[in-house]
C-alpha cells in the first residue's frame, strides 16, 4: 500500500490505533502494533474496492510526509 499509516496507542481504547489519514475514516485497531497495521491494510483495501464500485474518487497517494 502507498498510502501513509499512522499507529499510535489509545489509553481509552486499550489497543493500538492505525490509521489512513488520505482515505477519510479509514482505521482499525489491533491488541499489537502488526495486527493494527494487518486490520488496517484490510481495512485500506476495502475502503479502495468500495470507492472504485461506487465511482467515488479515489486520491492519489501523497507519499512521504514532509513536516508534522
């Protein structure tokens, strides 16, 4: 996947957090860092299959992110 993936620990949820900021809503969660990131790179595909089906755009990966 091209897109950017943000993980960080959420207290409140008591699990890791990734998200895709480039696909709005695009997250998961995960008890450990690999399974937020496996759940999200799912997550990420569906988001994709689902925007193409309903010919939605669909936007192009930023790449690496320059400043925070």
């Amino acid at each position: 996947m091209k897109y950017e993936v943000i993980i960080y620990w959420s207290n409140e949820d008591r699990a890791f957090i990734a998200e895709v900021p480039e696909l709005p809503g695009c997250m998961a969660d995960g008890k450990t860092h690999q399974a937020a990131l496996k759940a999200v790179y799912r997550v990420a595909r569906e988001w994709l299959e689902t925007a193409k089906q309903l010919d939605r755009p669909i936007p192009t990966p930023r790449g690496r992110l320059m400043y925070a």
